[in-house]
C-alpha cells in the first residue's frame, strides 16, 4: 500500500485515527551519527557503571543472583504468533523486558541505572566509594543504608518510571517520593507503598505530575529529581540493550546484515525507553537495524512532535486529543526534546493504536504464545501489522525470508493475578 504523506498522517492524528507515518528525514547511520549527541563511549560508560554495581544489586535482589546482578531480559521466537500476524516469511521475537528483574518493565533499565548513577557520584563524594573501588566495596554499600536514608529521590510518574525508581531508590536506603499521573494504575500505588515509596497522586496529567515533583525536587537540596522529560541517564540506560541484543542474536543463531535485516517495534510514552532502546540498536547494527515507534492514537506525543517538526512545542492537546488512554505507560501529551531531536534522522516511523486493540493483542498473545504482558506494551503489536500493510512491498520475497522482526514487551510481570484475569477476560 502506498505511504501516507506527512499531511495525511497528521489529519489522521487529529481525527484520532490509526495511521502509519514514515519519517522522511532518517539518514544513513554515519550521517546522522555525527550529529547525536551521545557517542558510542557514552553507552560503555554505562555498560561499565552497570557492572559495577552488579554485586550490589545482588546482594539487593537476589532472584538476580543468576544472572550475576545484570538485568537483562530473554528474547523467545513466538512463531505461533508469527502465524497471528500473517508472516509468512522471516523469524519472529519478542523482546521480554515485560519480565526484567526488579521493576517488571523496560523501566528497569534506564531507571535503575540512573539511580545507581546518582549513588555512585554521592559515595564517592562521601568516600564511601573510590576511582577503582572492587565489587566488594561496591557491596558493601548495602551497609550503608543510613547514609542513603538522609537523600531524597522523586520522579514524576505514570506507573512504571515510578516503580522502578521507587523500589530500587528504596533498597539503597533513601527516601523515595513518586509523583503519580492520574492515568496511573491503583496496583502500581499499592505496590510502591508496600515498599515503602511515597506516592503523590495527582488528578491532572503526566507533564503536571513532573512539574510538581520537579519543583518539590529543586526546592529541597538533598533531593535528587529523575527527569523523564530530559535525563541523559536514562537515555544512556536504555541504550545499554543494543549492544546485549546483538549478543542474543548471535546465541539464537540469527544474522544481521545488509541482507538480513532486523525490524524493532517499541511503544513509546515520553521517548526515553524506545530512543534509547534504538540509539543502542543503531549503534549496535547501524543501518541494518529499522526502528519504528508506536502510540495511543490520543497520545502519539513523538509522533506531533517529529511530523510536525515542533518537537516537545507541540502537545497531542494542540491536535484536538485527550492524552488519555487505557495504555497507562505511554499515556504522555509532550515528547522528550532530548529524544525528540535524537530520533529525528534515526527514526524509520511511527503507527498509532486504537485503545480497543490493546486488550485484544493481549489476549491473542496468551493464547499464541502463553505470555502475559501489560495492555500498553501490547501497543507493540500493531508495528507488525502496520509493517504487513505499508512496508511488505519495499523488500523481495528473499529480503523478506531473511528478516528478523522484533517486537519489544516493555511490562507486565509484576501485574496482581486479579488485574491479569480482568485483561484477559475483557
Ligand atoms: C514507559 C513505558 C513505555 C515507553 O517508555 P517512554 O520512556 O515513556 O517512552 C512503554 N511501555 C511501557 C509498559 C512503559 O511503562
């Protein structure tokens, strides 16, 4: 099928229809690369700092004492659901960072190492950390939950940025204060508070929920504010997965090259999580790797934000949309600006979702495959169908055998058996 033009796309959004938009700006990785902000050296950095903390977060966590204190998730082919979607031709995976340790959700990348980030820089300022100190010193920074304790973290959330910040700010020792969204779900509140994380709920939506917190954050000077709408850190967290991925390709025995082509599809909220998720992939697999996001059709925020060239100017508000929607996750009117000017010639597009579908794929995923995952990672699914519907033709049929397609679960595994069953019941 023919792409749609940009204008076409937009007066989609504006009727809050599904539409499939195709970024007429992405480049060729090595033009675009020098024009990034972050540079290869930046996600080893955090690779690095990530391993380092490894020991601490198993002494912390240890259902991760398996995998030696890294959190990573599985990639699984779900040929089952590859005959759901009518593919014939090419494998597919789902990427199950809705089964990540600790936080449930892609979360646990970018948010966890922001808080071990900021640690790291307070324990070193407090000499409880050295350059070069060994696993065991970082460790034993366990000991050192009173120290901690004197530190506030806040983050403004709609469900699992909260999470992650929350239960990992907790087990370190400082006082966790977590700004909800209206749209966030009542499990996620009821968790947080049993580890003993603050919520602080607001009847408005996820960019007032920042703004409070950030403000509380920046009148106190023992508060630390984890930015959604610009942290760097957690950018360079999610990036960390390209480089991971590119190793459990090669495990399952699937090729990336210019003839075999990889396809990602990753649901995006504010741009933090798929940004970094595909600045990583990029970095990994260059232009041999094809990254599309998808959105609520009444908050597709990056999708304004890149169509429209206005970036974080514009809110899915200005385009006559609610920002509402059941995919509680990606439930954001304003892009990330950090995200948005990264992806503006790494992005290969976008597809928007309609609410109703989301429980649909869920259930359809359960029955293909017999994986849970939460409602807004299931926006994913609708990438493949998009993909079938306007992208198909570009490539020949061997093209096309040779492709691998990644769909990315981004939450789900610490939803309450009783939520689950009225998913999938629905
Ligand atoms: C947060 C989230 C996303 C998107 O991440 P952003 O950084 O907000 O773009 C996708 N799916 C789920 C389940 C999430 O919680």
């Amino acid at each position: 099928m023919n792409k749609k033009s940009t204008e076409t796309v937009l007066a989609d959004v504006r009727a809050a229809r599904e539409t499939f938009w195709v970024n007429p700006d992405v480049l060729p990785y090595e033009k675009a690369e020098p024009g990034l902000k972050f540079h290869k050296a930046d996600i080893e950095d955090a690779r690095a700092r990530l391993e380092r903390f490894a020991p601490l977060i198993m002494k912390h966590f240890p259902e991760t004492e398996e995998a030696k204190g890294i959190i990573e998730s599985p990639l699984k082919e779900t040929p089952e659901l590859k005959k759901v979607y009518g593919f014939p031709e090419g494998r597919l995976f789902l990427k199950c960072d809705s089964h990540l340790a600790i936080a449930g959700s892609v979360k646990a990348r970018g948010g966890i190492y922001e808080v071990l980030k900021h640690t790291e820089e307070l324990a070193l300022e407090a000499g409880l950390l050295k350059e070069n100190s060994t696993p065991e010193e970082y460790a034993a920074l366990a000991d050192h939950r009173d120290f901690f304790a004197q530190y506030k973290v806040q983050v403004g959330s709609t469900g699992n940025l909260g999470m992650s910040i929350g239960i990992m700010s907790a087990a370190i020792g400082y006082q966790a204060f977590v700004h909800m969204s209206a749209d966030a779900k009542e499990w996620k509140k009821k968790l947080l508070r049993s580890k003993g994380v603050t919520v602080i709920e607001y009847a408005d939506d996820y960019s007032k929920a920042v703004e409070e917190g950030r403000a509380q954050s920046d009148a106190d000077p023992m508060s630390y504010f984890v930015d959604d709408e610009s942290s760097s850190a957690l950018y360079l967290g999610y990036a960390v997965a390209g480089e991971r991925l590119k190793k459990q390709l090669t495990d399952q025995g699937v090729t990336v090259d210019a003839a075999h082509k990889l396809v990602v599809y990753i649901p995006c909220g504010v741009g933090g999580a798929p940004g970094g998720i595909t600045f990583g992939l990029k970095e990994a697999f260059g232009d041999n790797v094809i990254v599309y996001f998808v959105e609520p059709v009444q908050a597709p925020c990056m999708l304004v934000g890149l169509a429209s060239g206005e970036l974080d100017k514009v809110s899915v508000k200005d385009f006559g949309l609610t920002g509402l929607t059941d995919a509680d996750g990606l439930a954001v009117g304003r892009c990330s600006k950090l995200v948005a000017k990264e992806m503006t010639h790494l992005l290969a597009g976008e597809s928007t979702v309609d609410d109703s579908k989301l429980y649909k794929n869920m259930q359809q995923l359960y029955k293909a495959e017999g994986i849970i995952i939460e409602p807004s990672s299931c926006a994913t699914f609708q990438g493949l169908i998009d993909w079938n519907e306007y992208c198909k033709d570009d490539f020949s049929a061997e093209e096309r055998a040779n492709m691998t397609h990644i769909v990315w679960a981004t939450g789900g595994r610490l939803m309450p058996k009783e939520i689950v069953e009225e998913y999938l019941s629905k």
